[in-house]
C-alpha cells in the first residue's frame, strides 16, 4: 500500500515512523528540506521537498498512483486544497486530512464529494479533549479507549500496595467479581510485557490493561486499587484551542477554573464559557495557584502551547496537593520521562491523532486502532467474515484460534452484546473482535488472521 503524507511535523513524522516500521511504501512531503533528511536518515521513507497543496509536487511524490492521502500540515487550507487536487487530478481514492477551525468544521455539508472531497476529517483539538474528558470520567485510569461504539472499554491502570488484587492471580478475578466479567489483556511490568495467564500474579506498581463492558469498568478498577473520589474540582492551565473545548466540555460536570496568560484571550473566554471561572495569569506562578486555592482540585490539567510551562506547572501543582495532574506533551522524548513519576498522565496529541488514522490502513476489515505506550503497542477492533471454510476465527472457540505471539483477544461484541473471550467463546460472522498485541512487528499476522480466504468470493 502507497501512503502520500504531507507534513513532516510532530503528526505527520510520528505517522511516518509507525508506517515506515510496519513496511508500507510512505512518502512525505514538506518544505523543510532539514526535517526531511533528519527523517529519512531513520526510517525507510521517500521524501519530497516542496509546497505540499501543488499539483506538480504531488505529481512527484506519487500521488497518481498513491492509496491514501494523508494531509497533516500546519495550514487547514493547505491541507484541503491538496485533497480537492488529489481528487480532481489524480483520483486519490481515500483522502485524509487535519482540519482545526471551527469555521470549516461547523459548515454543514460543505466535506462531501460536490464541494470539499475529503473522505476523513482529523481534528486533534477534539481527539484530545475527548481522551483527557474520559480520564476525568475515571480517577485513577491511565487510558481509557473506546471499541464498539463504547459498549466495551479498555482501560489501562497502575496496581498499587493496598489493591485488592495486588498479590493475586489473575484467577481470582473472575471467582472475585462473578457479576462483572473483564480480561486481563496485557500487564507491563518495569517497562516489559508480560502475557497474562490464570496464574499470573499481580504486582504493585504494574501497569495493567484491562477489557470489560462500559458498564463494568468502574467495578473492576475498584478491585485494582482503592476506589477513588470522583473529581469535582478542576483546573486547567492554557486557554488554546484544546483548553477552550475542554473546558467547554467538561463545564457542564465539574467546578471549572481556566488559567490563560493573554489579556485578550482570556477577555475573549470568559465571555464565550457558561460557567467556567476564567482567570488571567501564568500557569507557574505559584502565588497566584495558592491564590486560586490549588490544593482543593482534584485535578489539574496543562494544555497550553509550550511543553515545559506544561511539564513545570504539573510539577507545581502535584506538589501543592493537586490529586492527579496531566500533561499535554507534544515533543515525545519528553512523554517518557515525565509520565509516571509526579506527573500522572501525560498526554501526547500526536499519538492520539496517529491511532485515529491507523484503522484506514490496516489491510483487514479494521473498525478501530487504538496505538498504546507511545506507540509500543496496539489494540485493534477486527470485523471477522466468512466461515469455517474461509476464515481463520469464525466458527472457531478463541482457545482454537492459532494468534501471532504477543497478541491476544479480549472481547468480542455481537450486536449489541458484550462477550469477554474466555476460551470456549466461538467466533461468528461480523463479530467485532477486540485484540491486544504488545508487539506491533505482528499487526500484519493479525491482519492475514483475519482476511478471508478467496473461496468467500
């Protein structure tokens, strides 16, 4: 498959990597002839030099032969006249682009084939938003990520001494919780995957992945520590684009307070939000955060534009008796050093927007992509077709089913039903399959797994 990607920033460099890392045929395309030789130094990618919206750069890159566009430039109209020439002149088939301003995203219609020929629109702000909106829903979670239009969750979280699992094997969970089944679906201990098995031991300080119904997730976090208040207090640093639709989203369920440095910004925020309380001033001054009562929040969150005002501020916060505090870290050599230590979450915008366009490359029939521990890792939502003549997993029981080493399946949904995958689970035709690998050099084994034989046709 040929992936034509333009914009070698943040997003389209780290999109790069994990394509180029799982063999597909990437170009990139940027202006920055230093960037491109600094990625193509590394990784396995053509690159083209050159303003990314032109026909004949595009020309040069390959897009008359490309599979899928993927525009991720800093220029919202950039990015979109390069999909309208695609269209127009080469006939890209499927065309991805990054689009912020709300100005474009609230006209109704204007994406389709007879205006804007975009077929994926992209819109980090609220890719962040919603992810940072789901951890508040939860106290404790390190991730929490959707499959099966939320009727299943996967949520990652740290084990601490005290939990009521801590020492136990895996196969007390279910004797423990008979009303609420889960799966366990991956552990990493000290950085390293661990399979889990029945007689598995949790231990402190793992970080543990695990898969139930929407409905269920709150019981079994309870049993992996001790059962947190819910916030009712939050406080976020930053009034950007991210900030403003936070605090627009979540104003509704917490006592919100907003910290903005800009005069203007803030004059502008204060009259757009309801009932958020927005307060002009630095994010790290320490005076004004007492001022601001900073010790009664139960969480504080740094999303402005400048990842070391973000890193300080956590700090400061955590410091000052804040109960959990997240980062917006856009540099990634910096999402592994912060997170874990007084800083709880950190949260990197470009991974999040490269595991919403993993799930329009994947060669199956692929629902959802969700890209874990900076990339390490992978969840994927697999549609299974055909049957037991064709297929490898339908009319199969899961413990039949051969899967790739490090991977393992943690739910099936059918129809509106929620099956956690213990052994003796069969596998129908159009079950959604939720799997989890924790090494991403077998993403293309599930995905042969998964394709169905040419008998099907």
């Amino acid at each position: 498959m040929k992936i034509l990607i333009l914009g070698a920033g943040q997003v389209g460099g780290t999109l790069a990597e994990n394509l180029a890392k799982e063999s597909f045929d990437v170009t990139l395309v940027d202006e920055d002839a230093h960037r491109l030789q600094e990625l193509s130094e590394r990784l396995d990618i053509q690159t083209v030099q050159g303003w990314a919206s032109h026909p004949d750069i595009l020309r040069r890159a390959g897009a008359d032969d490309a599979d899928i566009l993927v525009a991720v430039t800093s220029s919202d109209e950039v990015n979109m006249i390069a999909c309208q020439v695609c269209y127009s002149l080469f006939r890209t088939p499927t065309k991805i682009a990054r689009v912020r301003s709300l100005s474009y995203l609230t006209r109704e219609g204007f994406f389709s084939k007879e205006h804007m020929p975009i077929d994926v629109l992209i819109n980090p702000e609220q890719v962040v938003t919603n992810h940072v909106h789901e951890l508040l829903r939860h106290p404790g979670a390190l991730q929490v990520l959707d499959f099966a239009d939320g009727r299943v969750q996967l949520v990652a979280m740290r084990a601490y001494y005290g939990g009521p699992l801590v020492g136990q094997a895996l196969s007390f969970l279910r004797e423990h919780m008979p009303k609420a089944d889960t799966r366990v679906a991956a552990i990493f201990r000290r950085g390293r995957p661990i399979i889990p098995k029945g007689d598995t031991v949790i231990e402190a300080d793992d970080e543990v992945f695990f898969i139930a119904a929407r409905e269920h997730i709150d019981t079994v976090m309870g049993e992996l520590r001790k059962v947190e208040r819910p916030f009712k207090r939050v406080m976020i640093a930053g009034g950007g684009n991210v900030g403003a639709r936070l605090a627009q989203a979540v104003e509704g369920d917490y006592a919100v307070k907003l910290l903005e440095y800009s005069v203007s910004r803030a004059k502008f925020l204060a009259d757009q939000l309801t009932k958020t309380v927005v307060l002009q001033g630095d994010a790290t001054d320490r005076d004004l955060l007492l001022e601001e009562n900073i010790e009664q929040c139960d969480a504080f969150i740094a999303v402005t534009n400048d990842d070391e005002v973000n890193i300080m501020s956590s700090l400061m916060a955590k410091r000052l008796g804040v109960r959990q505090v997240m980062s917006l870290i856009s540099k990634p050599a910096y999402v592994d050093l912060v997170q874990g230590g007084d800083i709880d979450i950190a949260v990197s915008p470009q991974q999040a927007t490269t595991s919403t366009l993993l799930s329009y490359v994947r060669r199956a029939d692929v629902a959802r992509v969700h890209s874990l521990r900076r990339g390490a890792a992978e969840a994927i939502e697999a549609i299974a077709h055909g049957d037991s003549k064709n297929s490898k997993v339908v009319g199969r029981r899961i413990a039949e089913i051969d899967l790739p080493p490090g991977s393992s399946i943690g739910a099936i949904v059918r129809d509106n039903e929620v099956l956690i995958a213990h052994d003796n689970v069969v596998v129908e035709s159009d079950d959604h399959v939720i799997l989890f690998l924790v090494d991403k050099q077998q993403v293309h084994a599930v995905e042969k797994l998964f394709q169905v034989g040419v008998s099907f046709f």
